[in-house]
C-alpha cells in the first residue's frame, strides 16, 4: 500500500474539486501558489500551473482545455496509482 504524505493528501483533494467543478477559487490559488515541503506536491503544482500554456483554454473563463484537463487527470491516477508524479 502506498502512502502519501498529508500534503499531497491535500493537494489531490484541491485538485480533485478543481476537475469536478467544485472547487473554490482561493484553494486553487493556494494551491499553485503556497510552498510545500513534499518534492511531488511542487511537480503537481508546475504541471497544474503550465497546463493554460500547454492546454490553452477555448473559452476566456476556463483555466485550459479539455485536453489539459483530460490530461491532468490522468496525472492525478497516476499519483494515487504509484504514490509519485511520473516524468512526463
């Protein structure tokens, strides 16, 4: 079994809500923003932070496209799956 550590915990819920629609604008701008100590959190925010520059979004109100957001989920499986962000 894999365990992760509270931050990246946390950092899963964050973007869990964000892929779901549920999540509030200031914890997703935490999320990019605040340090964290755990090396694999500072991974899933620079992936969450280039997907607009990778991913442009379609519309103004979105953060990416669907294509980033599809791809962030499989980021996000990945993690839960191995414990660990994988090269990409």
């Amino acid at each position: 079994m894999i365990v992760l550590s509270e931050e990246m915990q946390s950092a899963i819920l964050t973007v869990r809500e964000f892929l779901s629609g549920e999540d509030d604008v200031w914890a997703w701008g935490d999320f990019l923003s605040l340090p964290t100590e755990d090396p694999a959190v500072r991974k899933l925010q620079g992936i969450c932070r280039q997907l607009p520059s990778e991913y442009p979004p379609e519309r103004k109100i979105d953060y990416c496209s669907d294509a980033g957001l599809l791809y962030l989920r499989s980021v996000l499986e990945e993690i839960i799956r191995s414990g660990d962000v994988a090269s990409r």
